[in-house]
C-alpha cells in the first residue's frame, strides 16, 4: 500500500532567466509507501519551456533517529507514454536536474520512500520542483 498527501504553491525563482523560464512550485506532503510501491500524484502538471525539470529538497523522510531516509521519484506522462526512469533523492538542500521535457508537456509526479519505516519515522518532505 502506498499512501501520500501533497499541496503545492507557486514562486518565482530567483536571479537571472532564460526568455522561457521554468517556475518553482513548492512541493511538501507525506509518504507512506511499503516495499517500494510508488504513489501516483493525481495533480497534472504542465512544463513551462523546453529543459529538465529541477528537484530541490529542503526536508526528506526521516528514520526514528533522525537520519535521512531518501525518496524515490519519477514522473507519470499517462497509460500510453508510461513511467520515467527512477531518481533517488538522498540528500537534502542538493538540487537535482531529471528529466528533459518539451513545453507543455503533461505529468503527474510520482514518489516512494527509498526504506519502509513504521516505528516513529518522519514521513514529511518538502521541497521545490521548477517545471
């Protein structure tokens, strides 16, 4: 069973910018998957210009001491196009560039724990994603 809860907002991103750039949008929520299973977002997003989409996390899911678990994420473009390849997020505060999409290509985000953690863990994560 894979469980999650994700709001979003929008920001700009700052300093300088191509003539078609990509917007931030703060991405936070929680995570609860079991033996990998993947959440699928049911939140379509649209890329704004041609480039990789941008990964930035400020918190990660925890363990019960405090140490970082990681994520596993990819990106859904629907039943005919499928699944991206898999991103594993380890390290908080580390942008990371995934996948190349054209403007205006439609995707849902879709994400696990990289461990199952049932005992006092932090499910909690958030971050910025620029599409």
């Amino acid at each position: 069973m894979a469980m999650a809860v994700v709001t979003g907002a929008v920001v700009m991103l700052a300093g300088p910018s191509p003539a078609h750039a990509s917007e931030s949008h703060t991405i936070d929520g929680s995570t609860y998957s079991t033996g990998g299973k993947f959440y699928l977002s049911a939140t379509w997003r649209y890329k704004d210009g041609a480039s990789n989409v941008r990964l930035l996390f400020t918190r990660l899911p925890r363990y019960s001491s405090g140490a970082v678990d990681g994520l596993r994420w990819r990106f859904y473009f629907g039943s005919s196009d499928g699944y991206s390849s898999k991103y594993l997020i380890d390290d908080e505060d580390s942008s990371v560039s995934t996948k190349y999409m054209s403007d205006g290509t439609a995707f849902k985000n879709s994400f696990a724990r990289v461990t199952t953690c049932k005992d006092d863990c932090s499910h909690y994560f958030a971050g910025y994603e620029a599409y």
